[in-house]
C-alpha cells in the first residue's frame, strides 16, 4: 500500500468502537483541544513570511538538513501506523522491519538517481523533470496521477483521524471532519510550505513522546520490566526479522520487503511532489540528501520502538487479562490507552495519533496544480500576485476536495477503505516507471513511456482486483511493466527523440 498506510492494514471503524467507551477526563479534552488550537496557530504565523510563489512553494529554498529529515519523517508517519504495526508485533513478529531496510536503500537511491537532477534547475514540481525530457504529455498524466490519488488517500487518512477524535469527544463524525480539515486549510493556505514543513518538525516529536509515554507505560506495569519482555519475547519468537519466503501474498518476506521497500520509497520520495518538495525546499542539494537519508534511520528506528510496544503489550497481557476480548489485533493498543492511562496521559496519547496523522499534502497539489497546469495551459504569463492568488484558492480547493472524500470515507465498508488506501501504490509505480526511463535511458519517446504508463496502471488494475499479491509488491510491477513496455515499444519501432534534454 502507499506510504499513507506503512504499516499493517487497520480498520479505524473497529478503532473507534474500543475507544467509544472512553471516559475522558477535563485535563484529557484540555489536551487534545490545546494541541488543536496550537498546531493551527503556529502555521499560520508562517503567512508573514509568504510574498512569492517560491516562498509559499520552496521557503525560497531556506530549510536546513535537520528539519528536512524531521518533516520526511512526520510525513511518513499516519495514525494508521501509530496502531497498526504495534499490533504486527503483538501478533506476530518483526519482520516488518524487512520492508523497513527496503526504505533506507531506497533514499540512497533516490540520493542518487534524481536528487542532483532537482537542483539542476529553478524547479518546484517534480514533474517538470518529466516534461523536460518526455514533454507536456507525460507530465501531464504523472502530475494527473498525483492529484487523484492523493485527493483519495489523504481523504481517507483526515476520515481516519476524525473517527478517533469524534468516539472519544461523542461529537459527530462529519463535524470533526470539517473542523480537521478546516485546521489544515487555514494554516497551509496562510503559511505555504514553510507551515507544513515546520509543524511537522513539531508534530514529529509529539508523537516520538506519545510512543515513549505508551512504552514506558507499560514497562511500569510489566512485571519483571524490561527482562520480563526480552525473556517472553524470545519464548514467543516476537523478535523475528527475517521471512525468506517466497509466497508473494506475504507482505513481509525478505524479497518484498527489500525490493518493494525500494520501489515503494523511490516512488514516494523520489516522484511524489507530496515528498519531493521538502526536497526542493532544502538550503542546497547537499541538505537534501542529508536530510533524506538520515531520515531512513529515524524512520527505522521509530519501526522498532513501535514494534517494541506491541511486544511489550503481548508480555503486558500475559500477566494482566484483556479488559474485553479482541475483535481486530489493531485493538489492542488503544486497549491499552484506555484501560490503563489517566490523568491527562490519555488525551495526549490521542494528541500524538492526532499529530502522526496531519501533515496535509495541500501545498503540494496547489504547487502542482499552479505549475503544471494553469501556468502550463492557461495563462503562462500570469504575474506574481496573481499566482499567488491562484495558489491560495488551490489549497482552498484541494482541502474541500480531501474533505468531501473524507465525508464520503464514512459511506466505505472494510474493503473499499483497504482499496482506497491501495491507490498510491499501484498508480506510483507507473510515474516511477516514467522517471526511470528518463534517467537511466535515452532510447525510449514519449510516446513509449506513454504506453507504458497505460500498460503498468492496465496491469496493476488487474492484480490489485483479480490477484491476491501482497501491497508491497505493487509499485515495483507497476514500474517494471511500464518500463518494459515502454522499453519494447522504442525498439520495435526507433525514432529519433525530439526533446534533448534528459533527467541525467
């Protein structure tokens, strides 16, 4: 699945009924209403700061290393993971941290194959790579791609997140949709990039604090500490990397964890404008790649703490009966959250979902929309107050847009949100497809690698609905199709290129 959904799959509607009968406390709801208040508050300070289409895209390219590494990592990071690989753990093993090491050769790659291309010229999409050397077709479809399916996925990650907040406050669902979605808006829509950006660094050690609280938590309450785990742990082979299987519908077998994590990271930081941009907002190429390589260790390392916890709560449970049987796996660490933490612990743990869930991708889709499209097609000689007329109103609409998805989100039963959330990765690997061939071949022409695109959505359409191969395995079939096609189509039929410019 797209990285809107890192860790194992969670059902936020099962989430919500272990929580509903959450008794919150006035320093809980103080929490929660705090942080809310806070968050939006902090990034619309950033619209001082806002005078040009670069500042509100780039920062004018201000951001140093650390808070690169720290935004790439918040942006990772969704409340579906904050459940869901504790309970991969719980149940099973760690052997999700196979997909983990896929994810920090990936950035090395991403380092090194588009990286420098970026900072070669004055970019702010991602997909103006595509058109310098393919032209406006393919950077058309790449950047068309983009906007639908993250309208799609972060619909469903903002429904995700409103769910939580409305079991546990008994407020209708569809009004905390609203007013998360109106939080985003209205501080990316003031405060551009430089918003997004710098409440991630925020948010990230939010929820680094909530995972710490839960984790020390519950070694409090574990007889034995820490010993007591490693000892049960190992009896219950919880500490388990390595699955070497070869059965494809496993998602966490060596080979789907190594060459899907690649895949799947070249395709989400390396083309994905959601994650480019932080890219190209760093200070220089050399911020960038530290940035971005770095945060495959943090990313790494929070994989571990998180599947620690969901060790520590099987060791936990094994001394202290389940407070109500389980109807999902995902249910146990909210199990935990309200059975056992008061005093406020409670809705700061709820703040830190909160926090791990809203890293809105609305600048940029605006940044996409402006550059891709309307200066593009419909007025290229737009000056800068009208662009940045036009971006505001963009963000405005690409919120109300991930708003109704996630209004309609409510309508889904388990499959269709399983479905939703699968969009990323089987669109992604056609765009990755895409910037491969750019990169690493001069043979192919647009018109190839526009076939090839079809044919790798046309193939993925398939196994996503007719197979049962695991998610992790999507991006990288819908990349090696398309470059096969596209590939096979230039030499069945060799032209000269039209565009000289390449990607390398």
């Amino acid at each position: 699945m797209p990285y809107a959904v890192r860790g194992p799959t969670v059902n936020p509607r099962l989430f919500a009924d272990t929580l509903h009968s959450m008794a919150l406390t006035w320093a809980d709801y103080l929490v929660i209403g705090g942080y809310l208040a806070a968050i939006t508050a902090f990034g619309s300070w950033f619209a001082r700061f806002q005078r040009t289409t670069r500042d509100y895209f780039l920062t004018d390219r201000s951001v140093p290393w650390w808070a690169i590494c720290f935004t790439i990592v918040a942006t990772e990071t969704s409340t579906l993971t904050f459940i869901g690989i504790p309970a991969a753990s719980y149940t099973g093993n760690m052997t999700f941290l196979q997909l983990a090491a896929g994810y920090v050769i990936g950035r090395l790659l991403v380092s090194a194959l588009f990286i420098p291309a970026y900072f070669r010229g004055d970019l702010f999409t991602s997909y103006e790579l595509l058109q310098r050397r393919f032209g406006t077709s393919v950077k058309a479809l790449s950047a068309s791609i983009f906007l639908l399916t993250r309208s799609l996925a972060d619909g469903i990650r903002l429904f995700a997140t409103a769910l939580v907040i409305a079991v546990v406050t008994q407020l209708p669902v569809s009004g905390v949709i609203v007013v998360l979605g109106a939080a985003m808006i209205l501080y990316t829509v003031r405060g551009g990039v430089s918003a997004v950006i710098w409440t991630d660094v925020v948010q990230m050690f939010v929820y680094a604090a909530g995972a710490a609280a839960v984790a020390l938590a519950l070694l409090a309450r574990i007889p034995g500490g820490w010993a007591e785990v490693v000892e049960v742990g190992r009896a219950a082979g919880k500490f388990a990397v390595l699955d070497v299987s070869l059965d494809v519908t496993r998602p966490y077998t060596l080979w789907a964890g190594v060459l899907g994590g690649i895949a799947l990271t070249l395709a989400t930081h390396g083309t994905d404008q959601f994650l480019v941009q932080r890219l190209l907002a760093a200070r220089s190429q050399r911020d960038a790649v530290t940035g971005l390589v770095l945060s495959g260790v943090l990313v790494f390392a929070q994989f571990i703490v998180f599947l620690l916890i969901g060790i520590m709560l099987y060791a936990y449970y094994l001394h202290v009966p389940l407070p109500r049987p389980l109807s999902r796996p995902d249910e146990i660490l909210p199990i935990f959250v309200v059975s056992s933490l008061t005093n406020g612990l409670a809705g700061f743990i709820v703040a830190a979902i909160v926090a791990a869930a809203l890293s809105p991708s609305l600048n940029a889709m605006a940044a996409t929309t402006l550059q891709d499209f309307y200066l593009r097609y419909m007025n290229p000689l737009a000056d800068q107050p009208l662009q940045m007329r036009v971006s505001r109103a963009a963000t405005v609409v690409w919120g109300i847009v991930q708003v109704a998805v996630a209004l309609g989100a409510q309508l889904m039963d388990r499959s269709v949100l399983d479905a939703g959330l699968s969009v990323l990765s089987f669109a992604s690997g056609s765009v990755l497809g895409a910037f491969l061939l750019g990169t690493l071949t001069s043979a192919v022409r647009e018109r190839d690698v526009l076939v090839g695109m079809v044919a790798g959505l046309l193939v993925m359409t398939g196994v996503w609905i007719g197979t049962s191969v695991a998610f992790t395995w999507y991006v990288f079939i819908g990349a090696v199709t398309t470059c096969a096609v596209a590939w096979t189509g230039a030499r069945l039929a060799p032209a000269p290129s039209t565009v000289s410019v390449d990607l390398r």
